[in-house]
C-alpha cells in the first residue's frame, strides 16, 4: 500500500522547491513575493506542529482563570468581557501568567526568530 505524504511532508517539499530552485532565479518583487510564500508556508508548517498543543494549553489556563467550562474562542471573549468590565483585575498575577504564555505561544508559531522570543525563551 503507498502511504500518500504528510501534510508537513508536502508543506517541506514546497518550501525546499521555492529556497533551492526558484528564489535565487527571481529578481526584484517577484523575489520578494517567493520569500513571503515561502515564510507563510513555515508558519503553516508550525501552525499543525504547534498549534494543537498551545491551543489545549491557553484553554487549560483560561478554564482555570474563569472557573467555567467552554471553547477556546468563547473563553477568550469571556476574559475580555471581564477585563472590560473591572471583573478580573488586570494586576492578577494568574492572568499575566497566563497572557505571557499566550503570548510566546503564538510567538513560537509566528515570530520564532524574534529577538525578543529568543531572548525571553532562553531566560
């Protein structure tokens, strides 16, 4: 039976096509836009390598911060409307935790170059 590939197996071929066989033959904006199709397709690539683990973990933390059930856009609207309402004081050492983790969280998927990330991650 021939197993087809992965889904990152397919996302890592494209990004090899695009850096080995056709950024260095392009000049001037279509080399431009070859690099920013190439950078999309790593955040994908981080995205399904990533994503899935942060997500379950940014709503383990709201789901102790809120003390409520739910899905994770609903808790995160929730936070928000009880930030806005003075319900849950912005000064709470649980909800900076919990925004700082966030916060690198989506940094590892988007930005995991970032000087900053880096410098906070190896801290």
């Amino acid at each position: 039976m021939n197993n087809p590939p992965s889904k990152e197996e397919l996302i890592i071929s494209i990004i090899n096509f695009l850096e080995n066989d056709i950024i260095g033959e392009l000049k001037g904006q279509k080399r431009f836009h070859a690099h920013v199709a190439k950078n999309s397709l790593n955040i994908v690539l981080r995205q399904l390598r990533l994503e899935e683990e942060n997500n379950s973990k940014e709503k383990k933390r709201l789901k102790e911060i809120l003390k409520i059930e739910g899905n994770l856009k609903d808790l995160n609207q929730i936070l928000c409307e009880k930030i806005n309402n003075e319900e849950i004081d912005i000064n709470n050492d649980e909800l900076i935790d919990h925004l700082y983790k966030t916060t690198m969280e989506k940094l590892s998927i988007d930005q995991p170059n970032y000087s900053g990330y880096l410098a906070e991650k190896n801290n």
